[in-house]
C-alpha cells in the first residue's frame, strides 16, 4: 500500500526515507476513510516511539488527500528475506540474534500500545552498521501482502500472519507473537512456515486449518519458536521468556557468525543537497533504505577503536581520580558528612542519574544493539573486542565515608560528582570506561523508578522491565537506556539503608548485547557484598 521513496530534509540537511502511502482500489468510501484515519493515528503514535531496533517515524505531510507522506529514518541496510535468499537458512546463532533484537523492537511497540499487524523477514533489516530494526508497522505495505476480503484489509502477509487474524478474528497484540515465531522459523529453514502453491486464499485456510509446522533445529530457538507459533492467542510465550530463552545464543558476541565481506564504513558522510532532481528518487528495495545510485555517499574514518575512559569532574579535595584504596578504618566525619550519607530525596535521583549516564554514553562508539554476526550479516567486519569484568575478577573493599561499603574490581578508577541535591555520586569506571558501577542515595523505591524516564535520565529512550523484589528483601530493575547510536544495559538494585526513610541505588552499565552473563554475574556478586554504614 505505498511507495518508499529517498530524499533530503533541507532544514536538518540529513538523508531521509518517505513513504507515500496509497489506498487500494475497490475500496468503498467510508471504509477508505476509516483506513485513512487509522494510518495517521498509527503513525502518529510510532513517532512517539524510540528505541535502537525501531525505524524512527519523524512526520507525517498530510495534504488532505488520499496519499500522506510519512518522514522516517532512512536505514541503509537489507532486509532478513534478501539475507535468507543470499545466504540460505541461517543457523541457530544467527537466528538468535535476529530473533533478539526484534523480540526487543516489538517489546518497546507493545508498552507503548502499538501493534506491528505484519511482522516477517521483509521487515526486519539489518543495517549496514549492524543493528536490527524493524519497519513498516502497518503503515506502508506491498499490496500483494493485503489480500481483500469482505470486512475490507486482511492485515498481514498470508504466510507469517497469525491464524486469529486470517480467520477474521480483532488484530491483538499476540498476532505479532506469531509473526515473530514464523519469521524465526523462515530464518533456520530457509522457507516460510506456510506457502500453499503461491496462493494466498489456499495459503490462509492452511494457517486456520492445518497443522504448525515444526522446525528441524532444536535447544532454545526451537522452543522459542514453538512457543511463540501456538495457534491459541492466550498461550504463547511472552517477548520477556524470548529473550531470556535466546540470551544464551548471544554468549561470545565477539564471534563472526555471519560470513563476511570487506568492511563498509559506519559513519555517513555529510552530504549535500541534491541539486540535479526536483522530487524525490525511488529506492531500488521498499523499507529497506536502499537509495538510488549516487543518492548516498559515505565517510572514509572506521569507528574509534577505544575512546578511553569516561571524562568526569573529580572529587573537591582530590583534583587527581583515586584509585580504590585497600581496606582501612573508615575515618571519622563531621555530622554535616553523615547527613549528606542519609538518602536525599528524589532530586538526588533526577541529578545524579543523569550525570552518571550522559558521561558513560559518550565513550560507546561502538556499542550498539548489533552484535559482530549482525555486522557481518550486513557486510561488516566484527567490532573489536570488549573485555567485561567477571565475579572472577579481583575486587578490593571500598569503605566510602557516604555511609557504605562495597567491594568493586581493584583495577577500576573512583570518581565523585555532586548530585543537584548537593548529595554525592561515587562512580567506579573500568579501565577502558566501558563499565561503570555507580552507588548514591535516594528517599525510596518509587522515587527511584518514577525517575526512569528519558527526561529524567537524559537520554533519548529508556527500555525498563518490571521491578523484581529479591528474597534478601532488595529490589532490581533491567533497563536499556539508548542516547543517539550508543546503548547502554544497565542493572539496577535498590537496597534498603540503616535509616528507615532512605534507599542506597547501585547501578551497573555495560555495552548492551556484549558479555551480559558476564555483567549480571559481577554486578550480583557486588550487590551482594554492598554493606550500608551509616545511621
């Protein structure tokens, strides 16, 4: 149902996607309208969304007509068909990866109350610098992929769509749980789960009426996908157990597991405006970003290889960063110290947080949501390795005169900023300032989760799952947090303080996607070890 189109936005001087949107024929007035109206609100409301694995929708130019232009972010990159068709059937590290990061994508859509309606390989690309987005969520789709019945659209494609829906049933989140399960199966087996002599309408009934298809692989991928491919809507697996179950593919991140190809550089060059063509260029490939010959033109510098350590202002009395001291008596402070030490209040949240994030994101050139098979995958050579510190890794205590005591990695380098309530962050950076672990006070649980929000972080989308409480009485959130390119992981617990109206929150942010079983082992060692003094 529409067109994608490369062009430039002369204000923001930047490449981007258009997607002229266009109503089959045949389509009586009213339920044209109707249709018309769903695809704007739609829009609209996935402008509102971001998230690494999503393709941004910046505007939409609605002229009145039956034909509005939606302004996306345009992705250079290919879909997973066109990789399947190149490559053949992937194997189960690569369908991990995949699956991972689309898992993500849809996760983000459904907190936000939107629906893909049309997940399948087509719509799930891989880009040229190796993140998994996903597109076309229901605003832009082949006509082909529509086929009419009598209450009007047939959303989907017939041979990923899910059997509720071919049967006529109202679209709900869970068709797009089956869409994901058909699309991983495609990914290992190199054909759809459902294909009935190229005939939509004998394609369809099998959906409703045949068997699920199983897949030869077999370990978690397989049962992910037979979670996911359960013809009852109530019965499939939750995006959460996807993710949890396919985290075990992505153990060594730093393997090629796609074959791969002479490295393309990551970084777009600043182009000018075209000046030869008055309109818009089609692009060779639908929602893939692909542009026209010469419409794209790219940078010659490769990535950094390390951007060192995470700047930061050092602590008043101690203009050079400290090292974490070896164990000592704590020394004896002033009251005015030991009421700094008592959780602050939720302006110690909005203050410090963001201080910790914004400095820790600076340095991820390099840490985005695709791993090394998905660069391959996209042309790319591997990113460089990451070293991620272990439980294994020697630590040393660390009595901090705030009122608390921790034991972190000998090798990792304290700093200490103020927070906007005047409180402190202490802030422990890993040697290449790829991980940081953070402690500082808050007045309580809800005022710490109340402040996960992108305002009040400072970066442009945050991804938190739900708050676990832990038999010691602690509690512990996992959240994404995402600032222009670079994506961050981080693992948070919220432990009780000696005084009952206050709360210590103990952070660990680590390179999304890269040794995260490495990461949750140090960071629960750590938590466990952490010791309130104060009070």
């Amino acid at each position: 149902m529409g067109t994608v189109w490369s062009g430039f936005d002369d204000v923001l001087q930047r490449r981007v996607a258009l997607k002229e949107l266009k109503i089959p024929d045949g389509i009586p007035d009213g339920e044209k309208l109707e249709l018309r109206e769903r695809i704007m609100r739609e829009a609209r409301a996935l402008a509102g969304l971001s998230h690494p694995n999503v393709v941004t929708v910046f505007d939409v130019l609605d002229s009145g007509g039956d034909e509005p232009l939606v302004i996306m972010e345009l992705v250079p990159s290919r879909n997973l068909a066109a990789a399947i068709s190149e490559l053949g059937r992937l194997d189960v590290a690569q369908a991990g990866v995949v699956g991972f990061g689309t898992a993500a994508a849809l996760r983000a859509a459904h907190r936000a109350g939107i629906t893909h309606r049309d997940v399948k390989p087509g719509n799930v690309l891989i880009s040229d610098d190796g993140r998994i987005k996903l597109t076309d969520f229901g605003i832009a789709r082949n006509e082909s992929d529509a086929p009419m019945t009598s209450a009007g659209l047939v959303l989907g494609s017939p041979a990923y769509i899910a059997p509720e829906v071919a049967a006529g049933q109202p679209v709900t989140p869970a068709a797009d749980l089956w869409g994901l399960g058909a699309t991983l199966f495609a990914a290992v087996e190199g054909r759809p789960p459902y294909d009935v002599d190229g005939d939509p309408v004998k394609t369809i009934t099998e959906v409703v009426d045949g068997p699920v298809p199983v897949p030869s692989v077999t370990g978690p991928l397989a049962e992910v996908i037979g979670g996911l491919m359960v013809k009852e809507p109530s019965g499939r697996m939750t995006l959460d157990e996807v993710r949890a179950r396919l985290r075990p593919l992505l153990a060594d991140p730093d393997d090629p597991i796609f074959p791969g190809s002479p490295d393309v550089p990551t970084i777009m060059a600043r182009v000018p405006a075209p000046t030869a063509a008055s309109g818009p260029q089609a692009s060779r490939a639908p929602g893939t970003g692909a542009h026209a010959p010469g419409a794209r033109a790219r940078a010659g510098a490769p990535l950094a290889a390390d951007p060192g350590p995470v700047p930061a202002a050092p602590a008043p009395r101690s203009p050079e960063p400290a090292r974490a001291a070896p164990p000592r008596p704590a020394p004896a402070r002033p009251q005015a110290t030991r009421a700094a030490a008592r959780p602050g209040g939720v302006a110690g949240v909005l203050g410090g947080i963001p201080l910790v994030l914004a400095g820790v994101l600076l340095v991820l050139v390099g840490a985005l949501a695709g791993f090394a098979g998905v660069r391959a995958l996209a042309g790319q050579e591997p990113l460089s390795t990451v070293t991620v510190a272990t439980e294994r890794t020697p630590r040393i205590a660390h009595p901090d005169p705030l009122g608390f005591s921790v034991a972190v990695p000998q090798d990792w380098t304290q700093y200490r900023s103020p927070a906007r309530d005047g409180s402190a962050v202490v802030r422990f950076v890993s040697p290449d300032g790829r991980q940081e672990l953070s402690v500082q006070a808050a007045a309580s649980l809800p005022a710490v989760t109340d402040a996960l929000t992108p305002e009040a972080l400072g970066v442009d989308a945050v991804d938190a799952g739900p708050v676990r409480t832990l038999p010691d009485g602690t509690s512990q959130v996992e959240m994404t947090t995402t600032s222009g390119p670079h994506e961050r992981r981080i693992l948070m617990r919220v432990i009780p303080g000696r005084s009952p109206d206050g709360v210590w929150v103990l952070q660990l942010a680590s390179p999304a996607g890269r040794a995260e079983g490495a990461a949750d082992g140090l960071f629960d060692a750590i938590a466990t070890g952490f010791r309130s003094t104060a009070g």
